[in-house]
C-alpha cells in the first residue's frame, strides 16, 4: 500500500469513527428494548455467568422472547468489562464493528477491482453512508453482520491464492451465524455462490479448504440444534407473513381474498376460486412483493419503514446515490470481470430474501447486510465515468467539483438531520423516557409499597432493571425474569411490578403508578409527566 | 445505389406483408383477443347503466385504434416483426389497458389521439407539415383529455420532496405489480399496472434498450418522460391517469423481453428451456387469473360501489 493511500485510508478511518463514536450514548437519544435487554444480559453474564433467565453461558439469548444469536451480547460484555455499565459501552461494539467495517470493505473492493481509487471511494461511500451510520450507533446485531460478511468475503477471496486465509473466512462466516438471524440464511446462500463461482480456486486449496470445511461443521453442528429447536424459531414466528397477527396490509389483501372465495362460491362451483385464490397464491404473490420491494428507489430515498430508521426528510441512500448506482451496474454488467460482477449481483439480489418472508417490509434494518454493495457500485461508476473522460482536463476536474459539491450537500444535510433534529424527530420511537420514569420512581420510592408499571410501556421490566443498575445476581435470587411475552403480567423485582392495570379498581394509597398518558382515567392528575422531546407527553406518574 | 436495391429487399424481406405462419397465428391471437376483451360484454361489464354500451363503444374503439397505432409506430421504427407483434399482443392484454378500454376513458382517447399524431408524423419528412401535425395532435389532446390538470388552471402546489416521492412510486413494485391507485373510480386498486410475471420480461427488455440506447434515442424518451412528470405533479395525486399515456413504452420493453425470451429459448441448453417453460407457465396462469378476476371480482366490486354511491349520494 502507498504512503498516500494509507494516509487517506486512515483519515476515512477517523471520519468514520468519529460519525459513530461522537455522543455515542446520547444519541440516539435513548436506548430501545432491544440494547436495554442486551445491555442487561451483557451485565449479567459478565457478573453472574447468566442471563436475565438464568440461563448458564446461552447460546440463544431469550431476550425479549427473540432469542438473540449470542455473539452480539458476549461483545458487549467484554465492553461493559472495559467501559463499565453504561449506554456508551452497551453501543460501543457496534460502532467499533461499523468502523471496522470500513476498513474490511476497502481490503474486499481491492481485493475486488484491484484499483485503489475504487476501494477508498467505497471505504469513504460506506462512512458516511446513512444507513451504516445511523445502524452503527445501535446495540443491534444487524450493523455489525456487515463487518463479519465483509471480512469473510474479503478473506476466501485472498485465500484463492493464499490458502492460509480460507479457514479465517470460514470462521469469520461462522460467526456470522451467530451473530444475526438473517445471516443464518444469506451466509449459506452466499457461501454457496463463492464455492460455485471459485470452485476451481478452492479445489486447488483442498488443505485449507478441508480444515475450512471442518471449521463450519464445527459452528452448523452447535447451530443445528438451535435453529431447530423451538426456542430457535421463536422469532421467526414473531417476524415472518406466516404469523396469524397480519399487517394491515396483509389483512386487507386476506380480507379480498376471502371476499373473492365467496364470490366464487356463488359464481361458479369454487373450484376456480381456490385454484387461483389459494394461500399458496396469496403468499406467493405477497413473498415476491416483499422481495422487491427492497429494490424500490421509494424505499431507499424515503423510507417508509421505522422513523427511526432514518433521519426526516431523506432515505437510507443519498439522492445523488441512485443515478450512480444503476450507472454502476450498468458499467458493471457491460464491461467488468464476469465472476466480480456476477459476485456483487449474488450479494445484492440474496441479501433481502430473509427479510422477504417477513411482515413490515421494506424494513431497513433487515435489508442492512445489503451493505456494502451499493457503495461498491457507486464508487466503480464514479470511477468509470472518470476514466471515460479522456484527454480533457477540464472535463474531469468539472466532473469531480460537481461531485464533490453534490456529496457535499447530502452528506451535509444527512449530518444536519441527524446530528441536530433526529433525536427530537424520533424520540417516540426510541422508547425515550423511561430512564426518567425509573430514576424518578427510585428517588421515592421509599414512600411506596408498590410500583406498578404498566406494560403497554413494551418491556418495561428490561428498561427499569438496565435503567437502575438492578443487581443481576440479586434479581436472579429473586427469580429472574419470567418471560419477554407481550401479555406477561408476573415479572417483577424489589417493589416493581410490571402488568397492565385498572386504575381505578386496583389503586391502593401506598402503590405508584407508571404507565402511557392512555393508561390512566383523564381526572387523574400525574406527580410527574414525562414528555418526549419534541413536547408530545411520553409517560404519566401519579400516586395511587 | 446498391445500398439503396438492398435496403429496399431488406425492407420487402420484413415486410408485414409477407408473413410467416405463426406470424399469422400470432396477429389472429392477438386479434381475437382484442375484440374479445374489448366489445365482450362492453355493456354490462363492468356494470353500468342502460346506455353504457353506446356510452363506452368510442373509448373502446379508440383502444384498438391505439394498438393499431402503437405496432405501426414501431414497425416504423425498429422494422422488427417479433417485436411488434410482442407489443401488439401486450398491449392487447395489459390489465390497464383492458380496464381503460371498457369504460369511458379521456385518458385512453388521449393516448389514441397522440399515438395518431405520432404515427403520422412519421409518414412525412417535411417540418412543416410535422408542425402542422404536431398542432392538430395537440389540440385534438386537449379536446379529448380536457381533464388533465394542467388544463383546468391548477397550479402546482406540490414540494420538491413530494414531487420525487410520486415519481418514484409511479415505478415503485407496489403501483407497477400491485396496487395500482391512481383512478378511484373504477380503479384497480388490488392490481398493478401490470402482472407481476412481466417483470421477468420488463427487466431483460428495459437491460437491451439500455445497452443499446443512442443519444438520438432521447427524442423517442421525451414523451414518456413528459407524461412522467406530468403524471407525478398532478396536485391531486395519486388520484390521476396521466400515467397512463406511457402504457405503450411498458408494452415495448416487455415485447423486447419477450424477443430476448424467445432468442434465450431456441439457443438455450434443455436446463434453459426448462426453466422458461416454467416462466410461461406462470405467466399464462397470471394473465388468466387476471381474466377471472376481472370478469367476475372487478365486476362484484363495481357494482358494490355503484350501488353504494347510488344510496349514499
């Protein structure tokens, strides 16, 4: 590597980390329930030994009742190890990983196209790009698939030459599926894609490619068990189309259905109706959508999935990304090595199919392992097109300050958005106040027998057990928590009970309440509102 | 002068005149189905009123003027027989273009009108008689499609953001393949504009225009791009039609698709051709569930509607 080069590789490196680490626990601007229940899990396996449930070392974290793939939550252990109990450490791993990321898709891009300009124009597209950065600062397994899927990818693909390197893409692969949900399905396709495309290349490394083969054993047979088991497909059946609680959309489309049943039923003999009305149609045609969907330029400049998905007023791409992108595959699919590009169509066209079969698509999230090819494309259409413009100097440097000024303005309206109007934008969708509800319940709660917290607050057992620092070995010995199910009533610790309740009914003059505004009759006047930060009221507490 | 013999045999050779048998078979599909779809039942599919048949008779002959118009146009232009009769036959069964052929449509008299001007345009050389053309098409526009919302003094009112965001749901998945909700009344809000099994056609077609796409080409663009724009600036959207004037570039890419299809089909190995059947099946299942959908659920949502406007207002 060049002196330059190395240069702007490391300044990429900080622009990147510092887009993921600066105020890194307060936006954000509060932890949702998936990092309150890592963060907690994390604490307690790092001080007990067990999770939340009590369960030794898991290698499924039942959570919420998700069950997590573990490796995300042992990450955030060792953090909490090194930077104590607190929201920055619980988040660390991610943005460690998201800058990490930047640094094993420049080595795959190179790996790739062998052209330096092409690799740290990825390495820059996929610093600033709105959807790495904006998942990079979440305690979630989804950002950190990518450093993983990266690494793998950029490892087989040095390993055709240097065997040495097949089994630590091997491993990098199976840690992947340990990591995420989704990983579990695109790795193996993915990996099956690389076997196919460079068969010849790991045949001719059959040493290395044998202990990589025993290496992903390993991780398939502890895998195996799990995935199968029922606790294993516990999220899957919270996620997929196949659940009875529909969407709203899938729920009008049933309701056609049906309609058009009946209608055959009168109009003919019904035969017709079910050969072409049938679930298997229905779900077909409703998979199928899903899938595409992912490729809507909708989705990806406006995104109607999760407002905290994105910042307002913009998608998970840039605008002057998109003519870029089909550029991109156009100059890839005309003109680029066979193999590379069919490489970068397998990832691209894989990617969503887990999140296919899933209810609120597009989801952003899900989608994420899309990464890092879009920016992989852009940057070999932005050097393309500059090498297309031979011979005239004036032509290439008009051509990179109309670039440089058009990623300007995105780049600089997506920090303004986000960095400035995101907190108070979405704060309803990060669950925001529930900090203040359980530090302000603790400072009084000497005057209370009970605490009451209702559970429309989503979780809000995980919340109160991260936000007050509750001794994990101490709520073990209390009987842990019972289970993360939306109507579970029975979990409590010291003086909080978390279920839904009548007001009215239940009140006893030494109980406090915690619960949503609706929670509560109107003539009740609350000892403390919590509101979200754009002013909307978040939470009520009022005396019993 | 040799070039020109040859050129003119080039030309004899391609003919429409001169066809082959399964060309004929072709346009008599294409034909029959045309009329089938387009005066069967006019009158009472979908439901209306005692005259809707003299009443919707002008919009559907003037969706077959449009077809006729439409495979001139591009004979004209690409000299390609498969693609024609591709397009034809895709025009002929475009979900969109059935559902606008059978009710009064200004939008699809708008189409005819302009795929009219065009094709005559194309039978001169001289500007002036083109400018000519080019005026008459446009009035005679205006006249059959006063409705279009640039006519009737609305100013545009929409933001740059919400302009984007209808251009890029005028060829999102959900409005191409599933939810086309651009007419309520009469719309087809549990259908695409197209079927989903056109985009395994669509795609190949739209990568072979691209691939072989000339700067002169931008001119055969600017009306769909025109009718584009004008379609995603409409203050009332999504409630509007103006989008339905680039239904026959749809039907072209496809037709290219198709072409592509068929090349893949001859030339491909038994793996190939195996899945392509498989991809046909699909498709004719689609296109006959869209038959059976329309004939009979289209026909009970209509008449549902019908009545319930009847009672309500």
């Amino acid at each position: 590597m060049q002196k330059r080069t190395l240069v702007i590789l490391l300044i990429i490196l900080a622009v990147a980390a510092f887009l993921r680490f600066y105020r890194l626990g307060a936006l954000p601007p509060s932890l949702e329930w998936d990092e309150v229940a890592t963060g907690y899990d994390a604490n307690s396996i790092l001080k007990t030994g067990r999770d939340q449930y009590g369960n030794w070392l898991p290698l499924a974290f039942r959570s919420i009742d998700d069950y997590k793939p573990p490796l995300y939550t042992y990450l955030t252990a060792a953090s909490i190890a090194v930077w104590g109990w607190n929201d920055f450490a619980v988040r660390f791993p991610a943005a460690l990983l998201g800058t990490l990321a930047i640094f094993t898709t420049y080595g795959l891009t190179y790996a790739l196209f062998a052209s330096q300009p092409v690799a740290l124009l990825t390495a820059f597209f996929l610093a600033v790009s709105p959807w790495h950065v904006g998942f990079s600062r979440l305690a979630l397994e989804t950002n950190s698939t990518i450093f993983f899927m990266t690494a793998g990818t950029w490892a087989f693909l040095i390993g055709r030459k240097k065997g040495v390197f097949l089994p630590v893409a091997a491993l990098f692969f199976g840690l992947n599926l340990f990591l995420y949900h989704n990983a579990r399905v695109f790795v193996p396709l993915l990996g099956l894609g690389l076997l196919i495309l460079f068969w010849k290349d790991v045949w001719r490394q059959k040493k290395y490619s044998l202990i990589s083969a025993v290496i992903i054993l390993l991780f398939l047979v502890r895998l195996i068990p799990i995935v199968t088991s029922i606790e294993g497909q516990m999220r899957f059946q919270g996620t997929s189309i196949f659940t009875p609680a529909l969407t709203e959309e899938m729920a009008a489309r049933k309701t056609n259905y049906n309609l058009w049943l009946a209608d055959d039923s009168t109009a003919n003999t019904g035969v017709i109706g079910k050969l072409f009305h049938n679930q298997y149609a229905f779900y077909g045609l409703l998979i199928l959508k899903n899938y595409l969907t992912h490729f809507d330029p909708s989705f990806w400049l406006f995104t109607n999935d999760y407002v905290r998905h994105h910042v307002s007023e913009m998608g998970i791409l840039y605008f002057i990304d998109l003519p870029l992108l089909l550029l991109g595959w156009y100059f890839l699919l005309r003109n680029a090595n066979r193999k590379i590009t069919l490489l970068l169509l397998l990832w691209f066209l894989l990617a969503p199919i887990p999140s296919a079969v899933t209810r609120d698509v597009p989801h952003a999230l899900r989608s994420e392992i899309m990464l890092p090819v879009f920016q992989i494309v852009i940057a070999w259409a932005l050097v393309t097109l500059y090498s297309r413009l031979k011979r005239k100097p004036f032509f290439k440097q008009a051509f990179v300050a109309i670039m440089i000024i058009l990623y300007a303005a995105n780049i600089s309206f997506f920090l303004h958005q986000y960095f400035v109007h995101f907190a108070k934008d979405t704060s309803r969708g990060w669950q925001y106040g529930r900090a203040e509800a359980a530090q302000f319940a603790d400072s009084i709660k000497a005057d209370y027998d009970q605490i009451i917290v209702s559970t429309e607050l989503e979780q809000p057992h995980v919340f109160f057990l991260y936000y007050l620092k509750y001794d994990p070995a101490h709520y073990l010995a209390e009987g842990g928590t019972i289970s993360g199910g939306w109507a579970e009533n029975r979990n409590h610790f010291d003086k909080y009970y978390f279920k839904r309740f009548d007001f009215d009914q239940e009140r006893t003059a030494r109980q406090l309440y915690i619960g949503l505004p609706t929670d509560f009759p109107r003539h009740v006047v609350p000892i403390k509102r919590i509101n979200y930060l754009n002013g909307e009221e978040a939470i009520w507490i009022v005396r019993g | 002068m040799i070039n020109n013999i040859k050129n003119q045999k080039s030309k004899i050779k391609n003919s429409l005149v001169k066809i082959s048998g399964i060309t004929l078979f072709w346009i008599i599909v294409s034909a029959l189905l045309l009329v089938v779809t387009r005066f069967g039942l006019l009158g009472i599919l979908p439901p209306g009123g005692a005259n809707s048949f003299w009443f919707r008779l002008p919009t559907a002959c003037a969706s077959v003027l449009s077809i006729i118009f439409a495979t001139l146009i591009i004979y004209k232009l690409s000299a390609n027989k498969k693609l024609v009769l591709f397009s034809g036959l895709f025009l002929a069964i475009s979900p969109w273009h059935i559902e606008q052929s059978r009710i009064y449509s200004p939008a699809m008299l708008g189409l005819t009108v302009s795929l009219g001007g065009v094709f005559a345009a194309t039978l001169t050389r001289k500007s002036f008689v083109r400018l000519l053309i080019l005026v008459i098409t446009g009035v005679m526009f205006y006249l059959v499609y006063p409705s279009v919302w640039i006519f009737n003094g609305i100013h545009f009112s929409l933001t740059i953001n919400e302009f984007l965001q209808n251009l890029f749901k005028l060829i999102s998945v959900d409005f191409l393949f599933y939810h086309n909700d651009s007419f309520w009344a009469g719309g087809f809000r549990t259908q695409g504009v197209l079927l989903v099994s056109y985009l395994p056609l669509l795609l190949p077609g739209l990568w072979y225009l691209l691939t072989n796409f000339k700067v002169s080409h931008i001119r055969l663009l600017l009306p769909f791009l025109i009718f584009w724009i004008l379609a995603a600036s409409n203050p009332l959207f999504p409630d509007q039609r103006e989008f339905f004037l680039v239904i026959p570039y749809l039907a072209v890419a496809t037709a290219y698709g198709a072409v592509v299809f068929l090349q893949e089909f001859e030339s491909g190995k038994f793996i190939v051709k195996t899945m392509l059947i498989m991809f046909a099946v699909f498709f004719v299942y689609e296109q006959i569930l869209f038959f059976h959908w329309y004939t009979v659920h289209y026909h009970n949502r209509i008449k549902n509607e019908r009545i319930y406007e009847l009672e309500k207002f």
